[in-house]
C-alpha cells in the first residue's frame, strides 16, 4: 500500500536537502534492535560492542513500533541543511509536554501493551520529564553511537546531497524524487511512495525536507504531520564502502575473492563502492560493456548485488552478502 505526497507549485519551490545528526542517533539506536539492518553496519557493531558502555535504551525503544508512528519530537525537521547535534537536541528539549505526551501514547498504542508497562506509565505521567529524560538519553547515545563516526558519516551523507543536487540542476524536482529510490514514482504532480499502510498527503506549500540516512538503510522513511514539515528519508548512496577502516582488508577481501570467482567478477565486486550502471564499471575497470554485464548479472543472481532503475539507467549495488564476501570477515 502507497504513501502519496501532493505537490503544488510553491511545495516544488520550498522543498529541501538536509543532513541530521539527531536522526541519525535515533535511527542507530532502532538499527541496534533492527537485525534486518545489521549486515549493513558490520564494523559499527563490533565497535558498539566493543565500547562496553552501558546504555539503557528501553525508554527510546518503547518509543519506536516496529510499525507505526513514532513522536515527531523525537526527531524534528532539521532547522537548516546541516543543523549541528546541539541544536537539534535543544528542539527535542523544548518539546511542548502535552503534545509530548498525546504522541507518546499514539506510539505506545501501536505496541500492544506498552501503555501499560510500569516504563509507560512513567513516560505518560510526566511528560515533562519524559521529555527531559529522553533527550538526555538520546544526546548518550549520539556521544557513544554516533559521534565517533560523525565525521565519515557526514562525509557520505554531503556527497549524496551534492550529487542529487547536481540531478536537481539538470533534470528538475520533479523528475529527481523518481531516481532517489526504486519504491519513488512521480507522476502528475504526486509522488507515491512504496509503504507500509495507506498515507495520502498534501503538502500545501510546506514542501519536503529530502533526508539522506545511514542507519535508515534501506529503508524509505516518511514523516512529520503539522506543525512539521513533512520529511521523507531516503538510503544514502555509497554505504558499500563506508565502513571500511583497515587498508589492508580490501586487498586481502579481493584476493579471496579472485580465487572465488576469478579476477574480473571479484574486480567488478569490489568497485562497487557506490551504486555504478554497467557503462560506468566497464569505463573504470577498462572491460568491454557486454564482459561486465555478464558479471553483474551472475553477481546479482548470486545475491551479491541488488539492481535497481535509477532515471534511464540501472544502478548496482553490494548486498549485505556482498559487503561481508569483499571483507573477507574483517
């Protein structure tokens, strides 16, 4: 069931990029308790675990159903294209308690039994400590999560950005919310999305904040009902190489895997750093067109990669399989 986004022609003109540290700290914390997403983090992980710092995180948990709606106070809108941790925070701080409150019992009612919880009833009794709580939980979690990793996080994040931006330039909006993800179609002014339940929306020239995320990955995310403005948040491009840390592990990984599927398959493998077409990989690794389409496709039936259209071309991408067989198990 869809999602559908309504655009007129002020929401063109005023919707956005933007970069959130607060989202990606709320984000980790879900992907923490999210297996399906752990294949694309490796490396994150074993140095979550290998911190051993204590985090209680049940109270942001409860917070979050695996289906539904989580408050929107937990992580509002950016308030500029690359806000800072600390200025987001200070938003989540000064969350009206009241309205806190009617979106942490929406929240909880999507959980069976959550309100009821000795942990529930606490947020639900004051909520104005909730809130304080919260935020003071979320701001740990950025420090052990994610802050450590802010640097390249960020890096990857601001390439996505300047590269939609360049497509923005050259195709219009419009025709860029269709290439940012395979689940995106834009026709007639709407943008439906792939999504779990039935959503229409009108934007009512409020625009879209467009929303790059890591730990989302690979998820597309929509949210935020008035006051806010709507955000849809989409997997970043080129999560294949971002935790990579150890020089010599890719060369190890390659090496492997040339004894496993021969030189050339494990080149294209390995190149796919960030998603490319056929054309573009044949260019880099200076092989014939027809050579590399051959690999991609064994590597994608192999469940290696994924493929998806993006405008006139289809992109590649590693799998999380993909991503542990380059490793080498590093």
């Amino acid at each position: 069931m869809p999602m559908r986004l309504h655009f007129t022609p002020d929401d063109l003109l005023a919707s956005r990029f933007a970069i959130s540290p607060l989202w990606e700290t709320q984000e980790a914390v879900r992907t923490l308790r999210r297996p399906d997403r752990h294949g694309y983090h490796p490396r994150w992980l074993r140095r979550i675990e290998a911190t051993g710092q204590p985090l209680d995180l049940a109270p942001i948990w409860l917070l979050m159903p695996h289906r539904g709606h989580s408050p929107d106070w937990l992580g509002p809108p950016p308030i500029g294209p690359a806000a800072s941790f600390a200025e987001e925070i200070a938003a989540v701080r000064a969350a009206d308690p009241d309205a806190a409150r009617a979106e942490m019992l929406t929240a909880l009612g999507h959980t069976p039994g959550a309100a009821d919880t000795a942990l529930g009833r606490a947020l639900l009794a004051d909520p104005a400590r909730a809130v304080r709580d919260v935020a003071d939980l979320l701001e740990r979690a950025w420090q052990v999560l994610v802050e450590p990793d802010w640097p390249r996080l960020r890096a990857l994040l601001e390439a996505d950005v300047a590269h939609h931006s360049r497509r923005l330039a050259d195709i219009g909006l419009g025709a860029l919310l269709g290439e940012l993800d395979r689940r995106m179609v834009w026709a007639n002014t709407t943008l439906t999305v792939a999504f779990h339940g039935e959503h229409e929306r009108q934007l009512d020239g409020r625009g879209l904040v467009l929303m790059p995320s890591v730990f989302s990955w690979p998820d597309v995310i929509g949210g935020h009902d008035p006051p806010w403005q709507p955000t849809l948040v989409y997997p970043v491009r080129g999560i294949g190489g971002l935790w990579s840390g150890d020089p010599a592990a890719p060369e190890r990984g390659r090496a492997a895997l040339a004894r496993l599927l021969g030189a050339n398959r494990a080149a294209v493998l390995a190149a796919l750093d960030e998603s490319a077409s056929t054309t573009a990989l044949a260019q880099r690794l200076g092989l014939a067109p027809s050579s590399v389409s051959a690999h991609l496709i064994a590597l994608r039936d192999a469940g290696l990669l994924t493929a998806r259209r993006y405008g006139h071309r289809v992109l590649y991408e590693r799998t999380p399989l993909g991503m542990a067989l380059l490793s080498g198990g590093e």
